[in-house]
C-alpha cells in the first residue's frame, strides 16, 4: 500500500481537520458502545424490576446519545470531507504543474485520455478513500477492539466460543483483498483506455466525418466499453462471493450467542438484559467485518489509483535545467548546431545525424528536405523540446543545456502551421507569452500581423471570445492571430512552419506580408513550404535521411545539388 501511505503525506496540511474528524470518530464510537449497557440497564433494572424511574432515565440517556451521535457523525462527515477534498485539490494541482514540466517525449509516450483518466478518476477514487474509507477503516478497528473489550468484561466464555469465527472471516476478508487490488487496476487502465478512445475521438471529429469512419469508431468505442464491462462485473461476482459468506459467518456468531447465552440465563450465569447487551455488541463487531469488504474493495481501488497518480509525478523528464543552470542574458541570435545526432525515445534509428551548421543574427534560414527528413526534428532542438544525443546546440555560444528553459524559450518565438488557441478572446490569445500587455501593445502586433481589420469585424473586437480550438475563425485569421502573438514577444529568433496550403491567395499574400514583417530583424528558420520563401532565404539547408546533403542559397543550390533540383521539381514544379 506504498500509494496511499504516500497519499497520507498530503494530510498533514489539512491536519486540523483531519484531527477533529477522528475525534468525532471517537465520540460516535463511545456512543455506540454505550447504548448497549444502557439497554442492559433498561430491561434488567427498569423493565424487569417494574421501575419506571430508571426507564424514564435510561429513555432520556439514550435520547443524549443518540444527539451525541448524530452530531459527531456530521462533524465526523463534514471534516472528513474537508480534508479529502483539499487532498484531491492538491494532487490535482500537483499532477498539473508535473505535466507542464514534463519533456515532449514524455507526452509523445502518453496518451491524453489516460492522462484526463489519472487526473479526474484517479482522484476522486484516492479522495473518496480518504474521505469514507479511511475514516471507516479506523471506526472498524476501535469498534471492534472497544467491543471486544466490553464482550470480556461481561462473559469472557460467550466471547471466546464467538471469537472461533474471526480468523475464517479475516482468511476470507485477505483472500478478498488479494483477489481485488489487480482487477481495481485492469478497471482502472479499461477506463483510461475509453476515455482515450473518446479523447481522440471528440478532437478528432472532422477527419471522422471526412473519411464517413463513423461506424468503425462507434465500434471501436463499444469495444473498449464492453472491456470495462466485462472488468467491472468481475469485481461484482468477487463481491457477490465474498458478502454472502462474510454474513453466513456472522449469523453463525449470531446462533452461538443466542444458543449458548440462552443457556447461560436459565443456568442464572447471565441476565436477560446482559444477553440483549451482548447481542448488541455482536452486532458491533461483525458490523466492521462486514464493512471490510467495502472498505478493502475501496482501498484497493484507492492504491491503484494512487500508484497511477505517482507514475506521473515520479516521472522524470529527460529535459530539465541543469543544477547550474544559469540564465540566459538577452542574444543577437546567433545560432549553432555543432555535430549533432539526435533519435526519439523508443527509436532504433537516430533522425538526424552528423548535422552541423551556423546561422548568423537577422539571417533567414531555410530548411529543405523529403518527408521524414528530420526537418521538424531540427528546429525542435533550438527551444530545447529534446535534447541532442551527441554534439550540441549554440545561441550566442551559449550550450542551451547550460541555461534555464524559462530564459531560452521566453527569446523565441514559434508560429506553427496548425494554430492553437486558447479558450478566450483574441486579445487573451494575442498576450498570452505576454499576458501584462497593453491593449495598445496588442493593436499595434495586430496591426503588423495583418489581424487589426478582422478583429474590429468581429462581434466584440479584441473582446471576442474565440470558442474551442478558435472555432468560428478562419484558417488565415488564426494563423495571423499566432504571428501576433509571436511578434508580441519581440523574439530575437523566430522558428516557424508557413505552410498556407490551406488559404486562399488573399488570405496567403496577407499572411506573407505578415510573417515579412515578422521577420524582420531576427534570426529566423523556416520549414520552406512556398518556393517564394525557399528563394529569399539568405541561407537553404538540404535535408536527406537527417544529414545535411547540401548548403547554399536558391542560385548557389540550383548550380551545386541535384537533390535540391529535384525537391524543388517534386514539390513546386519544373517552372519554379
């Protein structure tokens, strides 16, 4: 149970409540194992002895504890909860801040619906745990000891002859628990699977109703439900096993006591109130037992959970500041790749290899190559999204895995083909490497990105909220919202895939002008889509299978490599 005693770690900010919620425990507990003494007293002293004094007295000592007990079963409850909530508060926001510091390769591993799964299921199974579980778990073992206790001092005989069941139930309650802690895993990984399942789907739903794969989705879908089905009615027939005969157990306790305390009455050895009293605390001690089973099913649940909640925050991300890592001072934009080689986690091949090259400040590099030549690989090594295998990445001479990550990536900026934004309006999405940015600010990167017209088109202007994934914006509007939010930076290096294959020739001439004044200035690479940037560029590095096969201009190339004759015949055409 190493997750949840790790789990019990994040009490201890919560430890008044956690304190008053077990001293409430203790109140309801000592009401329980009062009532039966009084009921003793009620039929020995009151109803047998015909006095209505002691009944009426009895009457109102059970009416204090039953207000005792419905008041510290509340505090119990609410205090409880308090603490389980701000357990689940903090792991959530643990869990978070982990995954924001993870490397790419990391979330190149993982799947986001399992991630949700671990961040929503996960959690409240570990918080329901502590909330109720724990609590009852605890309640359990004082109940049966204090009932013990009480059984001794009244017969210790009639205890012994009912203590003969204890170790068959507790035999039947570990075989339980063994059988249950790795079907709460198998459900737990049945639903993270589903959730994925649907998580891809839901971001996925315009290439499912472009290739009409709805059927095959719906299919998969079922599929991967019928699992957690089939999971979950596993678990139900270990419970269906276990409670029947956990209560057949407890009933033969129950005729042992009324067999053998009967006996004991009529010998004179025992009272009647005596018996009722000790059938009372019987009931007492197989309660928890009973309780086990839910509290055992619960807790195993719970430490799946929580083992799956520790794999993400024990997870170690393969890039990270170095321990003396220092910041980096503001660069001119010098940037080197000196004899790197570089693979994926899990790849059997490196993806680029032997590569080496300088870009000089306000220089526009170009970079060239077939698919799956190891371009994107390339300039996911300048902001250090992974780390070089071998040789090293320069700014300004500066080894970036001798800076901070804050202080790298806060001096580059980054325009992608495929546009994220960000639940909020477009003056949110516009600031959010700047978020402290005027309105003015905003305008003025608006206005050189081309964006400042449509915006006011809008209906709330800057103020507009941009729905999901910037639904209701054009292609061309959000990829003209990402340059101004590149631009606000002011970055001194600018990395940026200008495809606009999927704009009209307005919105890409726009767009053109756009990134033009965007790179103004700045060391900027290009992963060369359009033969017009391909020409411009002061420097074209030819990729072919992750090594540099050629370096020039569009002149030099055309007179020095073939390859690049040839990429630019494939892609552009024979007139370019």
């Amino acid at each position: 149970m190493t997750g949840i005693k790790r789990t019990l770690t994040y009490l201890k900010k919560y430890l008044l409540p956690t304190g008053g919620a077990l001293f409430s425990l203790l109140l309801v507990n000592a009401a329980n194992l009062i009532s039966p003494k009084l009921l003793q007293r009620l039929i020995d002293d009151g109803v047998s002895a015909l006095n209505m004094d002691v009944v009426w007295s009895v009457v109102i000592a059970l009416l204090g504890v039953a207000a005792v007990r419905g008041i510290f079963n509340f505090l119990q409850g609410y205090l409880g909860e308090i603490a389980s909530q701000g357990v689940a508060y903090e792991l959530r926001n643990s869990i978070f801040e982990k995954l924001q510091n993870l490397s790419f390769s990391y979330h190149d591993r993982s799947h986001t619906g399992k991630l949700m799964t671990r961040m929503t299921s996960d959690v409240e199974l570990v918080r329901m745990f502590l909330g109720r579980g724990l609590v009852n778990l605890v309640s359990a073992i004082v109940l049966m000891i204090g009932t013990l206790v009480m059984l001794f001092s009244m017969n210790w005989q009639l205890t012994l002859m009912v203590m003969i069941i204890i170790p068959g139930v507790g035999g039947v309650f570990m075989m339980f628990v063994k059988k249950i802690m790795p079907m709460s895993k198998i459900v737990q990984q049945k639903l993270g699977t589903l959730n994925m399942i649907l998580q891809e789907n839901l971001a996925g739903s315009r290439i499912v109703k472009a290739f009409a794969r709805e059927g095959y989705e719906i299919e998969r879908y079922s599929t991967a439900n019928v699992d957690l089905l089939d999971a979950n009615v596993s678990m139900i027939k270990l419970f269906t096993t276990f409670f029947p005969l956990v209560f057949f157990m407890g009933n033969l306790g129950m005729v042992i006591v009324i067999g053998m305390g009967g006996l004991f009455v009529i010998n004179g050895t025992l009272t009647l109130g005596e018996l009722v009293a000790f059938t009372g605390y019987l009931i007492y001690m197989l309660m928890p037992m009973f309780m086990m089973g839910m509290i055992g099913a619960m807790m195993s649940r719970a430490e799946a959970s929580a083992q799956r909640l520790f794999d993400v925050l024990d997870a170690e991300s393969e890039v990270k500041d170095a321990p003396d890592a220092v910041s980096l001072p503001k660069v001119e934009g010098r940037v080197e790749l000196r004899d790197v080689r570089f693979r994926y986690i899990g790849a059997e091949t490196d993806v680029v290899s032997d590569f080496s090259f300088v870009a000089n400040p306000g220089q526009t590099v170009a970079i060239l190559g077939q698919t799956g030549a190891g371009k994107s690989s390339i300039i996911t090594l300048i902001p250090r999204f992974y780390d070089v295998a071998e040789g090293a990445v320069l700014i300004d001479g500066h080894d970036v895995r001798d800076v901070t990550l804050d202080s790298l990536r806060k001096q580059i900026g980054i325009v992608l083909q495929e546009t994220t934004l960000f639940s909020g309006t477009i003056r949110d999405n516009i600031a959010y490497g700047r978020p402290e940015a005027t309105l003015e600010e905003v305008t003025a990167v608006a206005k050189a990105a081309q964006a400042h017209d449509f915006i006011l088109e809008q209906p709330n202007g800057y103020d507009t909220e941009v729905g999901e994934r910037g639904v209701g914006l054009s292609g061309g509007q959000k990829q003209r919202i990402a340059i101004a939010r590149a631009l606000l930076l002011d970055p001194r290096i600018l990395i940026m895939d200008d495809s606009t294959s999927s704009v009209d020739a307005e919105t890409e001439y726009k767009i053109q002008q756009a990134l033009e004044e965007l790179q103004k200035g700045r060391t900027t690479f290009v992963i060369a889509q359009r033969i017009s940037t391909v020409r411009s560029a002061d420097k074209i590095l030819v990729l072919d299978n992750g090594k540099l096969a050629a370096e020039g201009t569009h002149e030099e190339l055309q007179r020095t490599s073939e390859l690049y004759m040839e990429i630019i015949e494939t892609q552009f055409g024979k007139d370019n």
